[in-house]
C-alpha cells in the first residue's frame, strides 16, 4: 500500500484482456493502488468486480460496464474494503446493484472514513484519487454466501471470513472455472499484511493461511489476484506456503524468546531470498508483527 508514489494510481482500459467467453479483466499492468478488475457477463445482467480507487477511476470503470453490458442490468461487488478496490462504489449508485457481504459492509462503515485519511497521507498522487470521495452503501448485503444468476451464469459470492482484512470474499465463476481473489492472493508481490496496531488489527495471518489452503485444493482455472498478472491454480499455492512458512519461521523463533527485530531480520532475509522477484518486502514485517500476535493467542 505505502510502497510507492510514482505512478498514478489511474485505472486503464489498456489492460483490458478475455478471461473467457463474456468475461473480462482491467488488469492493473502492475501499478500499485491500482486493483485487477473484473467484467462477467450473462444473458441478462452484468457484474462488475471492484471500482478502482475514487470517483474518477470509478467513472472509467462505470463508463466500459455500461458500454460493455449494451444494456443488460449492472451489478457491482467488491472483494473488501480497501480504497482502491472500494472506494469508487458511491460513483455505481443509481447505476449498478451493490451487493457485498455483511462483515464488509461493516468494515467500510466502520474504518471507511479511517481509511480516507490514512490513504490521503500517502502522497499527492493517491489523495488526488480521493478527492471528492464519499463512500458507497451496499443495496444488498448477505452473510455467507450468495448465488448471483446473470443469465445462464451463475457467479457464487462467497465470504471467506476473517483473513486480508476482516470481511474478504471470493468471486467464482465455476462454469468458466474462474476465481477472483482481492488481496487474499497477489501475484509477484508478498501478501499484504495492514496491520497497523492500534488503528487495524483485523488481518489474521493464521485464518489467512486457513482460507488458503482451502482455495488452493480447488485447484480453479484461472486465478485473478488483487494485484499483478492473471494466473492459475499455482498462484493460490504460492501464497498458502508463504503464509505457512511466514507462520512456521516466526513462531519458532518466538519459541526461542528471540527479540521481535532479529526474528524480523531474519524471516525477511529468508523470504526475500526465496522470492527475490517479488516486490512489497515491507509486508514481510508486518506478517511477522501479525503473527508474533497471533502466537499462541
Ligand atoms: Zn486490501
């Protein structure tokens, strides 16, 4: 999130690519703040896959839907609060059909406006992104899991529970055999960890692990992450052994009563060994931070 301020974050038509048969992807051509956004289309009604961070991403993204759709009712979801996958919802009202699950309709309404401020203090280029922001309401909001029909389409919704963030969901697209992430899953970058004690404590990196581990054994197609390139199933279990390996290597260290900063020093002189190409190292503190929390918690 903090990494950089060199480029726009300025969804880009660009990126647009074919996932499959009336399905396609914004990729975010690798440029941070900047989120993978998905287009599914049946007979009747099309979904859209996160906003792009404020009003103005937001209208880019509203603008190829509507044109997209040629007509065909729009709907809209968001895999979790975060700003840049969020934060352009408010531009879909009238338009689109918002529907998320409970525990992320209450984190945007309760660290929603947090996360303004937070983001604003990124730096120039992210707080334009956000000028004029106001946060989305969700005109449909279910617990666990939700079956949307499109039209000989059926696209599951589904709340993974606690894990990136406190109210994550997954969207699967099982005729085309597609799975849509959020930042549950990256792609060449370590997982991003928010956590900010004591602003955000929600991400847990053993729960994280659990739902991995669970997406991973569905072996999907085609996997779209939160952030970077398209991929298949190996990206789910890229991210379960990090995780699992990010847990093991902290809580054996703190079996060993060795200072918060050495175990630090060393997990990230480990990590960054094993994935030299991945970018986001600053994550890899903060999943230690996470985990030190959560050992024997
Ligand atoms: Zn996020």
């Amino acid at each position: 999130m903090a990494e950089q301020t060199m480029l726009e974050p300025v969804v880009d038509l660009a990126g647009l690519r074919e996932l499959a048969r009336d399905m396609v992807v914004i990729s975010n051509r690798r440029v941070p703040l900047v989120p993978n956004i998905g287009v599914i289309g049946g007979r009747h009604s099309v979904l859209v896959v996160e906003t792009g961070m404020g009003p103005r991403n937001a209208e880019t993204v509203l603008k190829f839907a509507a044109d997209y759709a040629k007509g065909r009712k729009l709907y809209l979801t968001t895999t979790h609060f975060h700003p840049e996958h969020a934060f352009g919802a408010r531009t879909f009202a009238g338009e689109a059909t918002y529907l998320i699950n409970r525990d992320q309709a209450e984190d945007l309404r309760l660290k929603g406006p947090g996360y303004v401020g937070m983001f604003r203090g990124l730096g120039e280029l992210v707080a334009r992104q956000l000028e004029g922001v106001e946060l989305g309401q969700p005109d449909i909001v279910y617990d666990q899991a939700y079956d949307l029909d499109l039209g000989g389409r059926v696209v599951q919704l589904r709340a993974t529970g606690r894990a990136h963030s406190k109210g994550d969901q997954v969207v699967q697209v099982p005729d085309a055999d597609v799975l849509f992430t959020g930042d549950l899953v990256e792609a060449g970058q370590f997982a991003i960890f928010p956590w900010f004690p004591p602003h955000d404590t929600d991400v847990s990196g053993t729960r994280w692990l659990a739902v991995m581990r669970r997406l991973a054994d569905d072996r999907p197609r085609v996997v779209v992450p939160g952030h970077g390139d398209v991929g298949d199933a190996q990206l789910l279990a890229d991210v379960r052994d990090y995780l699992q390996l990010l847990r093991d290597e902290t809580w054996a260290r703190r079996d060993s009563a060795m200072s918060e900063e050495t175990i630090v020093e060393e997990i990230s002189a480990l990590m960054i060994a094993r994935h030299p190409e991945w970018a986001g190292r600053e994550w890899i503190e903060k999943g230690v931070g996470c985990l030190c929390a959560e050992h024997c918690a």
